[in-house]
C-alpha cells in the first residue's frame, strides 16, 4: 500500500517522523506525516534476510532508512516483547534475538542515532488508536491482529499498555490463537460462522477483564470484515482496522517521536 503524495500547490508536511516494522518476510519503512498518519510518499521493502538473525536484519534496516536518506530518529517495529530495550522474545525470527540489547544494534547500525523499538501489534494499535479505527475513542481500546497467532495491543486514552500478548491467555482448555487465530480457521476448514464462534469466545473472555469501549480487528482476515465481524455475539463493538500495512510504520515512528521508553 502506498500513500498519495503531496498535491501540487499545497505546503509540504512538516511535523515528520521515520518508521520501519520488520516482519519475517518483509522489512518496510517510510517516512511518516504525524498529522495525519499517512505515509510521504511510497513505502521501500527489503526481503527480510533469511537467517534473520539480529546483525542481518539491522542492516536491511539501515538500507531502508538509507534509502529515503533519513538522517533522523527512526521507530522499529519487531515481532516479539521489547522490555528495557532488550528483546525477550522472538516470533518468525531468528532465536537469536531473544536477549538481544535491541537499542544497542540499531543505534549502531543507525550511526548512533535514537532509536525507539516495540512490539509490531503496539506499533500498530497506536496508530490504529490515534489516527485510525480508534480515533476519538476514549477509555479503552484493543487491538487484536488475526494472523499467523492473535497480536494484541492496549490503549488507556492513547496511551500504550505494552507486551499484553494476549494471544497466549487461556481461553477456555486452549490458548487464545490455538482457537481464533486465521491461521487455525485454515488448517480447519472451518466457515466464517464456525470460526466466528471461537472469536467471540476469546472476545468475551477480553471483555471479561478488561471491559474495552472497542475491538479494532487487524491482520489480513480484516479485509473481510463484513463476513465475520457481523457474525460475533460480544458485546463490545467490533471494527476493522483501517490502516492496514502502514500501522506498524506510522506507529514506529510516532513512537520515537514521543520518546517512548518500554
């Protein structure tokens, strides 16, 4: 997906930000307009490098940043938790990362530049929260990816409850994403309706704890929204997210932008 660039004629953004959301099949970046959330310009995409171990990947970080020429702080994205700068898990990566100082490796593949790394699904809902679905939601809102597992995300009136990986909270005798994930309703065959059950369950048991003003649902399955979402018997609101492969760049770059520390 890209975005339209500046219409001729009208002031250029300036209010800037750079986000890179590394992915185990793609490392995407871009530079980010922070008052609206949209990309400036196209989107650049390395192929993530297979083994993708910590040294590897940052630099297929370094070429995206290069690319654009992008000489100021950049937001990093990565499927895992990020706690104090350090990675402690790894999702479609190499295990190598876990225990990596992950603020240490970009910033030096950066030129010791800032840099600020989170969990892709946070950069995500922060996006999604602020410029997105969630937009002038307040209270709390949840976003949950449907994908490979359930990424998931927090946000208290904008502000991000990091690394809540709710996928793996047990729902029912089975972890949330062994049931509801897209992925398990592939392996099974099962219908829309079949697997709008199982999402409902873990929507509920969300619900139960946490009493969301809204679910914003992300992940490829997303953009058939209209024939799952209709079927959920929750009762907090479910939408889809909007902007779908620009979140974890427009996160990542809010992110550094704010100074966040995780």
């Amino acid at each position: 997906m890209t975005d339209t660039p500046t219409a001729a004629g009208s002031p250029a953004p300036t209010n800037l930000g750079f986000g890179v959301d590394v992915g185990g099949s793609g490392i995407k970046g871009g530079i980010v307009d922070l008052d609206t959330g949209t990309l400036v310009g196209e989107r650049f995409k390395v192929l993530t490098p297979q083994p993708a171990t910590p040294e590897a990947v940052a630099g297929g970080v370094a070429e995206v940043v290069a690319h654009f020429g992008w000489d100021g702080p950049v937001g990093i994205t990565l499927p895992g938790v990020v706690t104090d700068g350090v990675m402690r898990t790894a999702a479609n990566i190499d295990k190598a990362w876990i225990g990596t100082d992950v603020d240490e490796l970009f910033s030096r593949h950066l030129g010791g530049r800032q840099v600020a790394v989170l969990n892709d699904a946070d950069a995500a809902g922060m996006a999604e929260d602020a410029y997105g679905a969630g937009k002038g939601v307040d209270g709390v809102v949840m976003l949950l990816t449907f994908g490979t597992g359930i990424g998931s995300a927090i946000l208290i009136d904008g502000t991000l409850v990091p690394n809540t990986e709710l996928g793996h909270m047990q729902v029912g005798k089975k972890e949330a994403e062994h049931q509801a994930s897209s992925r398990v309703k592939e392996e099974k065959g099962w219908s829309y309706e079949k697997w709008a059950e199982k999402v409902s369950d873990v929507l509920k048991a969300y619900e139960a704890l946490f009493w969301p003003k809204l679910f914003i649902a992300g992940g490829g399955i997303s953009r058939k929204a209209d024939k799952w979402i209709p079927l959920l018997t929750n009762e907090t609101p479910v939408v889809p997210a909007t902007l779908r492969n620009t979140a974890g760049i427009v996160g990542a770059a809010m992110a550094v932008t704010r100074g966040l520390k995780i």
